[in-house]
C-alpha cells in the first residue's frame, strides 16, 4: 500500500490530521501519482499502488477507464 495513504488513513482515523490537512494531503498523493499532471489516473498510473490497482474497476466508477480526484477521494475516505 502506498505509505502516503496508509499515514493519512491512520493519522485521520486517529484524529491527528483535520480535514482540512485530509484534504491536502489526498491532493498531494493523488498529484505524485498523476505522472502525466492530465488530473486523472490512469491503471498504469494506479498500478505504483497496489490497493489502487487491484481495486481500479471498482474505484473507477464511471468506467471511462480512468481516476478522478472525486473517485480517489471517494475511495480514501
């Protein structure tokens, strides 16, 4: 699993992190995951996560074959 997201995952669920600092923080992952900065995930993209991807088809609610922060927002929470 992605360190970033195990820590805020634990952080919040803690309640160290507000939501605010949630927020940026599933801003910052999904941005260092986003190699090409398009502001969506590919799978490949997805695939430097292994939670990510094995759960992409689920995640990707819309089936456009493709991450929105709204979805990856979705799916940290």
């Amino acid at each position: 699993m992605n360190k970033r997201i195990l820590v805020i995952s634990s952080l919040l669920a803690l309640g160290f992190l507000g939501a605010n600092a949630h927020a940026m923080d599933v801003h910052a992952t999904f941005n260092e995951l986003d190699k090409d900065s398009n502001g969506t995930l590919s799978e490949a993209e997805a695939g430097e996560d292994a939670v990510l991807h094995e759960n992409f088809s689920q995640i990707d609610t819309n089936q456009d074959g493709q991450l929105s922060l709204d979805e990856f927002k979705k799916f940290i929470q």
